[in-house]
C-alpha cells in the first residue's frame, strides 16, 4: 500500500524492487541487476521443492496448478530424483541401509 492506503500496481512493484537491486549494486557485468523480481518466484519455489515440500502446496503457494510446477521445474526435480538414487545407492554400498526389506 503507499502512503493513501491504495494497493500498489504490480509495474510499481517492479520498479521500487530494481532500484532497490541498482542502489544495492546487485548488478551483472553489463550493469544490468543479478535478479528480477520475476525471478525470485522461481527461487522461491526451487528452494521449496530443493526442501521436499509437497507440489500441490508449491502450486497453491504460486497460483499455479501441480500440472505447470512439473513442467516448469521439472529438471529440479528430475535432479532431485537423482540424488535419491544416490543416497539409496551409498546406503547400501555402506550397509546403512535396511537390513530386511519389504517381502
């Protein structure tokens, strides 16, 4: 809200977030700022699925269906998948892993 108790158009938004970035000198090499405020949505919901939260409440969290977080982040989650594998995998290399599985 700004200073008469009106919402804040989304271009406003935008514009107080980049110069906040420019003033901070977050800025690539072309003087360009490192992040968009468009882009800390998908930090936000790589950190969440990088955490094992549950997709549907990343989807609600974003206005976004389950549906479009798979396909937007699926290669999150394909590297997820990844690391499961390989921690199955050490856990039984070590011999930490269940000494009897499901019959």
């Amino acid at each position: 809200m700004n200073t008469f108790n009106n919402l804040l158009h989304g271009a406003a938004i935008h514009k107080m977030f980049r110069d906040t970035i420019l003033k901070a000198g977050i800025l690539n090499n072309d003087g360009e700022p490192k992040i968009t405020f468009h882009g800390l949505r998908h930090t936000h919901a790589t950190i969440l699925l990088n955490s094992g939260q549950n997709v549907k409440a990343i989807a609600q969290r974003l206005g976004n269906t389950p549906a479009m977080i798979y396909e937007i982040y699926g290669h999150v989650m394909k590297e997820l998948e990844e690391q499961s594998v390989e921690v199955f995998s050490r856990s039984l290399e070590c011999g930490t892993g269940a000494s009897i599985g499901a019959n």
